[in-house]
C-alpha cells in the first residue's frame, strides 16, 4: 500500500497475504492507541485519542466544515489548557467532558500508534 496501512483501500486482485492483513484491520484499529504528541498530526474525527479502552472516538457527528481538524486546535497554546469554548461548541455533552478530563502534555513530535 501507498501511505498508511490502516488508513489503506481494499484494491483488485489482491494476494492472499494482502486480503488477510486487509481484513484484520478492523480488529488491529479497535485496539489501537494513540501517543499525540503535540496533536497537529491527529485528526479529532478519524483517529482513535480517547485514553479509554471501550470509546477511543468522538461520539459527535463530524462537522462538514470540520471534518480535517486536528486535535492541537483544541488546544489554547498560550496557557496550555484546552479551549473551553470552542470544545463546548463543537462537541456533544458526552465528549465535552471526556475532553476536559484528558490531562494536556506538551510534546513536541509526531503521533506515535501504539
């Protein structure tokens, strides 16, 4: 595959080998984690950056406009907390406080899948 393998398409005429790894993603993203790093490569809507193991992802819709925001956007960068207002905004109740409970690390780098 071109890219990232959990993010790849089925093609044609794949090899017995391929359509097996192929098959197994949905049970390699389900137990997949997230490192963020500094969240600019993490995207709120398609990457698992829950900390739970039984709902690693956002409940909420994605927003049309939205759907390529990344989590350092949720981040006020000035006073390293995150940005109540934006967050209460976006999101559903339900992901409002799993957000505002997730502690904020400031690392530089990129995402690491676990």
């Amino acid at each position: 595959p071109k890219g990232d393998i959990l993010g790849s398409l089925v093609g044609h005429n794949l090899s017995y080998t391929w359509h097996s790894i192929h098959t197994s993603q949905v049970m390699v993203k389900k137990g997949k984690r997230c490192r963020l790093g500094d969240g600019r490569n993490t995207n709120v809507w398609k990457n698992s950056w829950f900390r739970s193991t039984n709902i690693s992802y956002i409940a909420t819709p994605t927003i049309d406009s939205l759907e390529n925001l990344m989590m350092s956007c949720l981040v006020n960068p000035t006073k390293v907390s995150w940005n109540e207002t934006l967050i209460h905004d976006l999101f559903l109740l339900q992901d409002v406080t799993r957000i505002m409970q997730m502690p904020i690390y400031v690392l530089e780098g990129i995402n690491v899948i676990l």
